[in-house]
C-alpha cells in the first residue's frame, strides 16, 4: 500500500476514535474532555500530512553507504499478542496507556472486569461507537482471550500527572473514597476497589492510573445512564448520589495518587451495595 494513502488512513480511523470517545467525555464533562480531544486531533492531522516525495534517485543519493535503502517488514506472529495491535492505538503499547490522555490504562486490570466492559460495549451497555463495532461480532470466548491477554501484562506505571487541587477538596475527595458518606448511603470507594485502590480480583477495576478525564467521563456516563451494568447497576446508583463538584474533586484526588500495586485477591465479604455488573 502506498505510504500516503497508509498515513491518510490511520489518521482518519484516529480522527474517528477520537469523536467516538470525546461523545462520551462531553456528556460528563465538556471542559475537562476537550483539552485532551483538541491535543489529539493536532496530533492526527500532524500524522495525516503526506511525507515530501522524493524521486528514486535523491532517495538513494540520501541512504548511507552499506545500508538498506528499505527496512524489512518483521514477521508477523499468529498469537492473540499480534491481533491486539489494534488496541493499542489508543490504550498504549500492551494496553500501559498513558495518565495524561483519555483513554484507560488495560494492562494487569482483573482478567473478569476486562471481559465484562468488553462485553458490554459489544452489546451496547456502554456507548462507544468504534469499540462497539469492532466488537460487534466477536464471540465470548475470544472477548476471554482479549481479556486475558491484557491482564496477564505486568507493565510500570507512569508517574501521575499533577493536577491543582485545593486542600478543601482534597480533604472532602480522599473522605469520600475512604470513608464514604453513610448519612447519604454512599459507600466508599475503598469498600470494593480495596483499600490500596489497586481494584480487586476477578472483576472489580483498580481506580489509580487513570487520567482525570477519563474519571470523570465515567462517573457522568452513569449518571446520565450513558454508561450501564447488569442490573442492580451499583455504580450508577452512586454516581447518580454524588454532586458534580464531588465528581471533579474525587476524580481528580485518584488521578494524582500513587499507582503500581497489583490488584487485591478475591474477598468473601459481600460488596457494600449489590452489583450486577461483577456478575460474568
């Protein structure tokens, strides 16, 4: 394939994923998304300007003497890793992600959460129109492969972004992931996510890595019901309790914490609320 076409393309499946994720950030946060939605378009159109052509002859006149005018294709492996390459266009090279963009981090996430939120975008629980048509068609069994894969990946991660918080709001964020606000029944984070926020074992996601944007795109999708679980549907319950300025404080307190722990192992204590959305 010519090379300009190449580029044009992958810049205009990247223009497309970026409308995708920015329809859901802007129904939680428009301020908070756009940033991130501006710098990737600049990005793309910066990916998408064809390289200068220069004829056969200038070209060989600018390879050094004893190299290879063309660098050779790597062969391409038959294993789950080489058909995830697609992923990680937008999560990251094995799904690491970065803390500064929009989209989640998917490496050593619970192999359980991962198959679930697959499943629900393929089944339109969850409203993201690139990721519920490359999974329009893929079977359970190969959304358990995809999952497994990512969770297996036992990557670092970045140091967190800083972001401004004043010391009112990180004191009311931190009291609500810890503590929760019983006199609201709004149970902590740390309730089920555990205490370290690492998420825990098979399904429950770790909440630290996570850029503020997507944080908060997340918890206004419940809200608005953009985003949904099995029923009883825990998380919309209590994104539906917390006030938006509480949204913005504890999305930004967990975005700027610490990450790098594995998730903590499977627990018998019923979750605080019921949730559908751990079943498989």
């Amino acid at each position: 394939m010519d090379m300009t076409m190449w580029r044009f393309g992958a810049a205009a499946l990247g223009l497309w994923m970026a409308a995708a994720a920015g329809a859901t950030g802007a129904a939680a946060d428009p301020g908070a998304t756009g940033a991130a939605k501006a710098a990737g378009r600049e990005a793309l159109m910066r990916a998408a300007e064809p390289a200068p052509w220069s004829g056969p002859a200038e070209a060989a006149s600018q390879t050094p003497p004893g190299s290879e005018a063309v660098r050779p294709l790597r062969p391409l492996r038959n294993d789950i890793g080489e058909r995830v390459q697609a992923c990680m266009l937008c999560h990251g090279e094995q799904g690491r992600a970065t803390p500064d963009g929009y989209f989640p981090r998917l490496a050593g996430k619970p192999a359980g959460y991962l198959f679930n939120q697959l499943r629900h975008f393929r089944d339109g629980r969850r409203a993201h129109a690139l990721m519920s048509g490359l999974l329009r068609h893929m079977t359970d069994d190969y959304l358990h492969e995809i999952a497994g894969y990512f969770a297996a990946q036992s990557l670092p991660y970045p140091p967190p972004v800083a972001i401004g918080l004043s010391p009112e709001d990180r004191r009311r964020a931190e009291s609500l992931v810890r503590l929760g606000d019983p006199a609201r029944r709004l149970p902590a984070c740390a309730d089920c996510h555990s205490a370290a926020m690492t998420g825990r074992q098979p399904a429950i996601p770790g909440l630290l890595g996570l850029p503020r944007d997507y944080l908060v795109a997340q918890l206004g999708a419940w809200r608005s019901g953009q985003r949904r679980a099995n029923a009883p549907d825990c998380m919309a319950d209590i994104a539906r309790a917390l006030k938006p300025d509480e949204i913005a404080a504890v999305a930004s307190w967990l975005s700027i914490q610490p990450p790098g722990a594995e998730p903590a192992p499977p627990s018998s204590t019923p979750t605080a609320l019921p949730c559908g959305g751990l079943s498989p």
